[in-house]
C-alpha cells in the first residue's frame, strides 16, 4: 500500500516535471506567446464587431450586453493578463488614495487586427476603494475583475432630471476574478465597484458616443430618498465629491 502510494507520487512528480519542462519549451520558443496573441485578438476582433454592430444599430443594447458576456464568460484570465503584459503594466503602482488608479494597458500590434471601435483600461484598487457610483450617458461598458475581489452594484436608471436620477438596484453581490458586468442606457447603467481585497484590478472596454452626440460618465449619490418600488431618488454630483464620499 505504502510502495502504491510512493509510486502514485513519483508518477505525480514526473507527470509536474515533464509539465514544467514541456512549459519551458514553449515559452523559450514563444509558442505560448503566439498561441495566447491568437486567441486573445480572436477575442478582440469578436469584440470590435459586437461593439460595431452596436454604433450601426444592427445589434440591440440588450444584446450587446448579453453576446459581451458571453464572450467574457470563456475568457482564460491567465492568457488575458497575458496578452496585455499585465505585470509590466501594474510594476511598482502607485494606487490612489481615493478612487481608481486607471492605466492604459498596450495591446500588442497583431496583422490584420481591426482599429478598435471601444477604448480599454485597467483600474487598479486597494481595499475599500471605489469606482465610485456613477451612471453613463449614450456608453456601453464592461468589467471584467482581473485579480481580487470587489463588492459590485449595479442599478437602472430610471428617470433623470436637471438635479436628480431615479434609480432602482438591480446587481448586489461579491465579484472575484474572472467575473463581469456590463453597462448600457438602457439596462444596468449605474455602476459602483467597491474593492474588498488589496491590489485589485478592473479590466473595463467602453464603447462611447453608441448613437452620435455626447457621452460620458454622470456621478451620483445613490444614499438617496427611498421612493415606491425600491426606486431611489439619487443627487447627481461631481467627481470630487463621489470620490470624497466613495472614493
Ligand atoms: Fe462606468
């Protein structure tokens, strides 16, 4: 029984070896490279079309957000960080003390790859740091949580005027790696992600201007008057003074 185990490990520990050494292999000669480029910018390119189709309108908001999130349901986080050379990219950060620190991951120049249509960042948190709550106009966004973990909301945006957005939540819940959420006018616009792991990291896509005309971000105060249906009646505010609350 003893010797069954013994060799059961020694197979084990070959099986590692020969992993490692095959690994080793592929990195050496780059394969790995070139095979996690290829899916990656498959990725992409299936993203610039979605988010194409969305400007052309042949693709419905809804829907939008629903092909994105089952796109970034089968994304393989480790060639995701990858392919944007993620240690590179967050080497000796400087988180901010309040809000996020937003950086411009360089993706790599692939042949044939299309102009991309959305810009991309990645958002880098401590604990208890906020995207702070804010809703968008004429945007569609997605996150996609890299590393750590966030407490994530989300609320539609029911009605605005000049001083005040009614919302109503609709996403509550704990986001870890690999987890997403997206954005649009018309469902879910409000969003607020609240890191609860140090060195936490958003990779976010967002499309703007999705009909021409303006676009943006639009902060609020979702510590609002409670209104019939759950709905809440939230002060819109400036940067400052969301990062200053829930920075
Ligand atoms: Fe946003």
């Amino acid at each position: 029984m003893q010797s069954l185990t013994r060799r059961d490990f020694q197979q084990q520990a070959l099986g590692s070896l020969l992993t490692w050494s095959l690994l080793d292999t592929l990195f050496s000669r780059n394969a790995f490279g070139d095979e996690v480029k290829l899916i990656a910018s498959k990725w992409l390119a299936e993203l610039n079309a979605m988010s194409l189709d969305l400007k052309g309108k042949k693709l419905e908001q809804v829907q939008w957000m629903k092909q994105v999130e089952q796109l970034l349901a089968k994304v393989d986080l480790a060639e995701m960080l990858k392919f944007i050379d993620f240690d590179a990219l967050t080497k000796d950060l400087k988180f901010q003390d309040r809000g996020e620190l937003s950086l411009r991951p360089k993706m790599p120049k692939i042949e044939g790859h299309p102009t991309l249509v959305y810009g991309n960042q990645v958002f880098a948190l401590n604990k208890d740091r906020s995207v702070v709550p804010h809703g968008h106009d004429n945007m569609a966004t997605a996150f996609l949580i890299l590393k750590g973990n966030f407490h994530g909301r989300h609320f539609d945006r029911l009605e605005d005027d000049k001083t005040h957005m009614i919302i109503r939540p609709t996403i509550d819940g704990t986001f870890g790696p690999g987890t997403y959420s997206t954005v649009t006018d018309v469902k879910d616009n409000v969003h607020w992600f609240q890191a609860t792991t140090d060195g936490s990291f958003i990779f976010n896509i967002h499309v703007m201007s999705v009909k021409p005309g303006a676009t943006g971000r639009v902060y609020i105060d979702p510590d609002g008057e409670k209104l019939s249906g759950g709905r809440i009646k939230a002060k819109k505010i400036n940067h400052a003074e969301a990062n200053k609350l829930y920075g």
